[in-house]
C-alpha cells in the first residue's frame, strides 16, 4: 500500500490534491525570491520547461516579471494542467501540458535551454522505485536540454543526499546556490549566504557543511549544466 509522502509519486494523489486545494501555491519558494537567480541563469530569449509546474504561480511570474517568452510547463496530473489551461488562456507565453517528466518523447531532444524543477525531483524520490524513476526523469532533462543548457533544481535535499544522485545520472557541471527556507518577499539584511554567489562545492559536498555549519534552513538550487562534451 502507498502511504503519506510516498504517495507523492502518484498522478491519483496529485489529482485528488489539486481537485480539493485548487490554489495557487508554490511549494518552498516563490518567482520573486528565486528571481536573482533564474535572472542569472535564464536568458529570457530561451524556450523554458517547468517540470511538475503544479498550480504553482512560479511561470506566471517569470512571464510577469521577468519577461520571459516562452515557458512550457507540464505535470503528471491532468487535473492542474486542464485548470492551469483554462487559467492562462489568454496568455500565449504559458503553455501547460499533461506529461510525465519519465518519458518527455513528445519533446524532441535538444529542445529547451532551461529546465527548472521546484519539488518534483523531491516528490519523485519520496514514492515507490525512488532510484529508478529519479535516474528516468533525471536522463530525460538531460535528453531535451541543449548542450550548455541548465537543470535548475530547487530542493529541500542536502548535497549529501543530492550530488551523487545528480552525478550518476548524468555528467553534469554542478554549481550550488542557497537560500533561506523562510525568505520573505523583502530582502534579508543578514542572509546566511548570498543568493548569487555559488558556494564552494567539493566532491561529497561535505565543503557546504564547512561553510555555512551542520543541517542549515536553507533550500538548496543546484545548477547543473548540461556538458555534452563531458558525457
Ligand atoms: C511538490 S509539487 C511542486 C509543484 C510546483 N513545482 C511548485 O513549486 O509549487 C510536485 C509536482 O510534481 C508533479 N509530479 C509528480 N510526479 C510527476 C511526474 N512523474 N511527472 C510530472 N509531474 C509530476 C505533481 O503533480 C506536483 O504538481
């Protein structure tokens, strides 16, 4: 039986979520506290895709605020995606789809300069075949990024649990950025990091415990680089 959080891998318990809390809501951050960040890496001429885009007003803000294009989003659940459609009718930089992000063949590779992924790495870990699927969806980003293009992952996962997952999936240049867990909307006098600066990564990632102390409130933004020449 699929219990609690291990549900989080099925399209059923997202379908009856967004059924029952129609939103919006964004899970761990929002645009405009990732927006430093996105602006760094994200040109706004690029095509984007949101994986796991949820109700999330996430894109809506990138297309508000930050001028961007074209941001393609899909989601397992074909509930969010026919309401997230309805929603953004009009709004012809918004493109919603229902899609499992395991199998994006309907994306022919090489199609996107960006993809960005706030909880659903995390959400796919949480239930059944964790490593299985994670390593699918992780070979697919890979698969319709362009080469230099950036996996933006937002997660509550330190690099100890994330970087080695990340690393034997594919051959990803990995910087790391932090932000506080409880970033309010104006901007910390005293913030444990700065936002845009990467912080020095080693191998296990035992340098960020060095840097900022042991289990910090933080969410972690891995930036990984697609190197085709590195694969
Ligand atoms: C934790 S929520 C995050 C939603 C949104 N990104 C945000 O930041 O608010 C995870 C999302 O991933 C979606 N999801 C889960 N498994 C998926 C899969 N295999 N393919 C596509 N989307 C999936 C869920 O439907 C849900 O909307």
């Amino acid at each position: 039986m699929t219990t609690g959080t291990q549900a989080y891998g099925e399209s059923w318990y997202w379908d009856n979520r967004y059924t029952n809390e129609p939103g919006p809501f964004d899970w761990y951050q929002k645009y405009i506290t990732l927006s430093p960040i996105i602006n760094l890496y994200v040109p706004t001429n690029q095509s984007i895709l949101v994986v796991g885009s949820g109700n999330s007003a996430f894109s809506e803000g990138m297309v508000d605020e930050g001028g961007y294009m074209d941001v393609v989003n899909i989601d397992i659940s074909s509930v969010v995606i026919d309401a997230m459609q309805n929603k953004y009718q009009d709004r012809p930089q918004l493109k919603y789809m229902k899609m499992d992000v395991r199998d994006m063949s309907a994306f022919e590779s090489e199609s996107f300069g960006s993809v960005i992924d706030k909880g659903t790495l995390d959400s796919i870990l949480c239930g059944n075949n964790s490593r299985q699927n994670a390593t699918k969806m992780l070979e697919e980003i890979w698969r319709v990024l362009k080469d230099k293009g950036v996996y933006i992952l937002v997660t509550y996962g330190a690099p100890l649990y994330r970087l080695r997952l990340l690393r034997d999936s594919c051959s990803w240049s990995i910087k790391l950025h932090v932000i506080e867990k409880l970033a309010s909307e104006e901007k910390s006098d005293d913030p444990i990091w700065e936002l845009t600066k990467p912080i020095p990564l080693n191998n296990d990632g035992s340098s960020v415990d060095e840097t900022l102390g042991p289990n910090p409130d933080v969410h972690y933004i891995y930036i990984c680089t697609k190197e085709i020449s590195a694969n």
